[in-house]
C-alpha cells in the first residue's frame, strides 16, 4: 500500500525522486516500529524495509495494483495458521482478498488523498507520524 502511495506521487518523484523513496522508506520503518517484533519474526523488520528499498526504487507510476496481489497474497500466506486440508482454496481465498484489498485501497487513495501536497509534506521534513496535517489543494 505505501507502494502504491508513492507511485501516485509522479510529479514529485521527477523532482526529487530519491529523496521522496528516502522519506517514504522512513515512513514504513515507523510504522513498522509502533508494532513489538512478532515471534515469528525474530530479527526484526529488516528484512522487509530492505525489499521496501529495493520495491520503491523500482517502481515506474503508474503502477496497477493488481501487479502486486499475488507477491502480497504469498507472503500473508505463509504467516498465517491456516490448518485446512484445501490449502490450495484457502490460498485462492487471501489471494482473493488481498487483490480486492489493493485495488480498493488504490481506488479509495485515488479519491482522497491529494498527493502533491503530501509529498511536498514529505519532502519538507514535515513528521512522519498520523499528525501530520497536509491541506488538499
């Protein structure tokens, strides 16, 4: 989702491309540090803002968000405690999920966040928490 966030941000990114990624990849390592380090997950999170890094470096807008169900859909997969004996159905059930997921939260972005101002938010300095209060234009 904060993939897809940044690739709406296009004229942004011709500008200072690098330092919008910089500024979005510290956004997710915050998010990421308001949540205790799972068991599953003993070292951390550094394994995903690194593929975050390598993810925003490469996106190239526009990006569709369907592009991007079946990656997400496997590695929720894997975590979660699925029992079933119809694991196939039940993978087909979060693929399912999360692909309407992305392509409601891609639609919804579209329609309420104004993204140039965001993103001179962002590259402004402006903090990197859910206080930061940017005016639609």
């Amino acid at each position: 989702m904060v993939v897809l966030t940044y690739a709406r941000m296009p004229d942004a990114q011709r500008h200072d491309r690098e330092a919008l990624g910089t500024r979005v990849q510290a956004l997710l390592a915050a998010v990421l540090g308001e949540y205790p380090v799972p068991e599953h997950r003993p070292d951390g999170w550094s394994d995903l803002e690194a593929g975050f890094a390598a993810r925003i470096a490469a996106v190239q807008p526009p990006v569709d968000p369907t592009d991007f169900a079946e990656a997400t859909a496997k590695a929720v997969f894997k975590t979660l405690p699925v029992f079933s004996e119809n694991r196939s159905g039940d993978y087909q059930v979060v693929y399912n999920a999360v692909h309407f997921g992305l392509v409601a939260f891609a639609d919804r972005l579209r329609r309420r966040v104004a993204t140039e101002p965001a993103a001179r938010a962002l590259l402004a300095g402006d903090p990197l928490d859910r206080d930061l209060q940017v005016p639609v234009s």
